[in-house]
C-alpha cells in the first residue's frame, strides 16, 4: 500500500519571484521530469532519514555537491534521503528554522 500524503496547497500567487543568480541554472534541474521522477522512486525507497530515520519533512539530498552536473545530479547512488533538519545542517548554517531556544526545529 502505497502512503497517499496530501498535497501541499500550492499558493499560486502569480508574482513570480526569480531571482537572478547563478544558481538558477541548477534550480532549473529540480524542475525536471527526469529529477521529479527519480526523487520519487528514491523516496519510495528510501522513507526516512538516513541520519536519524524520521519520516517527516524529507529531502533528497545529493551526497556529492552536483554544481549542475546532470548526470551526477541525476545519479540514483549520489542520493540520501534527510530530514530537513539533517539537510538544513549539511546544506549550510541556515538559521531559518530554529525556534525559539535556539534548537532546530
Ligand atoms: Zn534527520
């Protein structure tokens, strides 16, 4: 049996904000059929988080830095499933998601 999770409710305000970086270029992978899919089929296999096994608010995350690599960033053995805490803490230092006492949430 497959989890029937329900969607995020997609605010669709039409101000789209793009900014104008150099990282737009590898935004635009993740928008791909070929990353939706394969995101997916490692999610199905992989529903937790590879540090601390949660299954709430899961990344796939890329285990080698892609820099925009297609075939790395498309590469299923470069993938690890993380929570968006384990994520947040490998990706970089955001600070966005601390609560209160300073613990991430
Ligand atoms: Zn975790």
């Amino acid at each position: 049996m497959k989890n029937h999770r329900p969607l995020h409710k997609r605010v669709n305000n039409n101000k789209k904000h793009i900014p104008k970086t150099a990282s737009l270029e590898h935004k635009k992978l993740y928008f791909s059929k070929e990353w939706k899919d394969l995101r997916r089929i490692h999610l199905d296999k992989f529903p937790f988080c590879f540090e601390c096994g949660s299954t709430e608010k899961l990344h796939v995350d890329h285990v080698v830095a892609h820099k925009g690599d297609y075939r790395l960033f498309l590469d299923q053995s470069n993938l690890r499933t993380l929570c968006l805490r384990h994520h947040s803490s490998k990706t970089a230092t955001i600070d966005q998601i601390r609560d209160e006492s300073g613990r991430f949430m």
